[in-house]
C-alpha cells in the first residue's frame, strides 16, 4: 500500500509539473496557456485568413498559428520563390517543447493562399508589403514579433527589415546570402566546379539550349546537385513535408523571379543586394549558414559581422534545408537565440 501511494504521489507531482513552465523563467508559457484557445468562436486550429487588398482586387492569404507566447510569436517565410510552408513542419517537433510560437504562412501565389497567376504581383517590393499586411492582421509587434526567411524568405526578411525593423524584435536570415549577384559566382566558381566534368558539360548543354523541362536535366540534378547542396539526406527518404513543397512549387512564380537555372540567379532578383545596408539593421539578427549549402557559408557568418547586432549559427551537417538535414544544431540555435532576444541577453 505505501508503494501505491508513493506511486500515485509522484505520478501526481508529474502531471503538476507538465503544467509548469518548463523554461525556467516565470515568464514563460505553461502548457495551459501555450495551447490556450485565443479567438472566439469556432475554433480554426489556429487558421486564420488574411485579406490583401490590391488594385486588381482582394486575395486571401493563409496563416496557421501553432501555440501561443505572448512575447516570441515566430513568423515563417519559406523559400523558392513559389514553395509553400509545409517544409517548415519539422518545427512542430521542436519549438513547442521550447514554448515558442510559431506561424505558417503561404506568401501569394503559393499553397493554401490565393494565386493570381499574374506576374506582376511577383515583385519583391510588394511582397515586403504583403509580409506588413499580415503582421498587421495577426496583431505582431515589436514586443514579440521575429520574423524567419528562409532562402528567397531570407531575401524578402533582410528586405522587410530594412523598411519596417521598428515592428521587430528579432530577425533570423536563414540560408541566404545578402547578394545574389555574388549568390551566383558562388554557384559557378565553386559548386559547379564540384561536379564532375562531365555531368557539368551536359547539364550546362541542356541549360545552354533552354530544355529545362527536359526530364534528363531533373535526372542530373537531383543526384549531383539536390542530394549533395538542398537536402543531404538520401533522395528516396527525403521527408514527406520536403516532397509536397516541391510538388506545389510555383513555377511561375520560380522563374520570374529566380530563373530556370540552378546555377545562379537570371530573374528578377538577378541584381538584388543589399550589402551595404545591412549596417542599419539594429534588430538582433541571427544568420544561419550551412557547410554544404548552395549558399556561401562564409558570407552567412560576415552578415552576423554587418548588422548591429548579429550572431551567426553554422550547421556542420547540413545543407540548404539545413532544418532538415542539421536538426538538432538548427533548431538547438534558433531556440537559443529567440530565447536570448526575449530574456535580454543579446
């Protein structure tokens, strides 16, 4: 009978204790209020629908919310340009345990929100637009408002901030260099000088004559470039989330701005730098730069050196998807970092 009530009474300190705030500080959010209900109403499971007002009419934009912490509300913006947000579900894994808020968003034109499939709206300063639309809407400010890009969200985060870093409290750049002219002299002067001779050669032919819908151009990459620089996990296992992202690409949307090559950059942010204004930036900054990246790890760390307040977070392991194939020093990092901002220790 005493090794029942022993038993009961440390099962009972257990349940108290997931109830706690597991961060160590009274600051932070108890499972209770973390999953708390926070709209009236039917519940959406955190969905909510922006609307984004334009000359050419209103468009909805989709945002789920997972969690709730009053002071760090993290917004993600995903790559591409023209992937959706589900490749950032890996974060549900993680940043929950950490009792950080985080939210999904689909940029226009891509997954859950509207597509006018208009080029026009592919335009980087009207996506900066945009990404104030929806901090507005989801009520974000500078006292709990960080804001992750990641690749092309990287270019549109650096973007934002330049315009709008008085509604931050933090910003991350993840796997983004802040030139993409010299994005493109990495990509040619030295990941394509790691393929073999003449897998480059045919690649460069079938580039040279336009075929990229060529299924042979697929066929080269995915092992020699994809597997090796995107996501350094085996083709075949590469996890479901990566897989639909890719799937929905928008290639409309990839290839004005981007263009149809791997190797560089021949679209609308063909000329996008930002070098020499990313001394203004005060916010705290993480920047998160991987050794096999097809981005330059030694420029991800000199923007930790350019901005105000920079920290620069290396994933030896990884790649570009870096939260997929470096987890733990990623997600390890990230939560550090957001929790440093929040505790004033930056």
């Amino acid at each position: 009978m005493q090794n029942i009530v022993i038993l009961f009474f440390a099962f009972s300190m257990l349940l108290a204790a997931c109830g706690e705030n597991t961060s160590g500080t009274n600051a932070g959010p108890t499972l209770q209020s973390y999953f708390a209900h926070t709209e009236p109403g039917v519940q959406t499971g955190g969905v909510k629908i922006v609307t984004l007002k334009t000359d050419k009419g209103d468009f909805n934009l989709w945002t789920k919310r997972f969690g709730n912490n009053p002071r760090i509300k993290l917004l993600l913006l995903q790559g591409g340009p023209g992937c959706t947000h589900e490749y950032w579900e890996c974060m549900e894994s993680f940043l929950p345990a950490e009792g950080i808020e985080f939210i999904y968003y689909d940029q226009l034109g891509t997954g859950n929100s509207s597509n006018p499939d208009d080029t026009t709206f592919w335009d980087l300063p009207r996506y900066v637009e945009e990404v104030e639309t929806v901090r507005q809407a989801l009520g974000l400010t500078k006292d709990n408002f960080f804001l992750l890009g990641h690749s092309w969200g990287g270019i549109l985060a650096m973007q934002y901030a330049l315009k709008y870093q008085d509604n931050l409290k933090g910003l991350i750049i993840s796997n983004m260099m802040a030139s993409c002219p010299e994005y493109g002299q990495y990509a040619a002067n030295v990941l394509a000088k790691q393929m073999a001779p003449e897998v480059l050669t045919e690649i460069r032919t079938i580039e040279a004559k336009g075929d990229y819908d060529n299924p042979r151009y697929m066929e080269l990459l995915l092992p020699n470039f994809y597997a090796k620089h995107v996501c350094r996990i085996p083709l075949e296992q590469w996890p479901d989330a990566v897989n639909r992202a890719f799937d929905k690409l928008n290639h409309s949307l990839y290839v004005t701005m981007q263009g149809p090559s791997e190797f560089g950059i021949a679209g609308r942010l063909a000329k996008w730098d930002v070098k020499d204004r990313l001394p203004s930036i005060k916010v705290p900054t993480l920047s998160i730069g991987a050794t096999h990246d097809t981005m330059d790890p030694e420029h991800m760390k000199w923007i930790s050196t350019a901005v105000q307040k920079g920290r620069f977070l290396l994933c030896p392991n990884g790649s570009h998807m870096c939260m997929w194939d470096d987890q733990k020093t990623y997600m390890e990092g990230l939560s550090a970092f957001l929790k440093d901002v929040d505790a004033g220790r930056f």
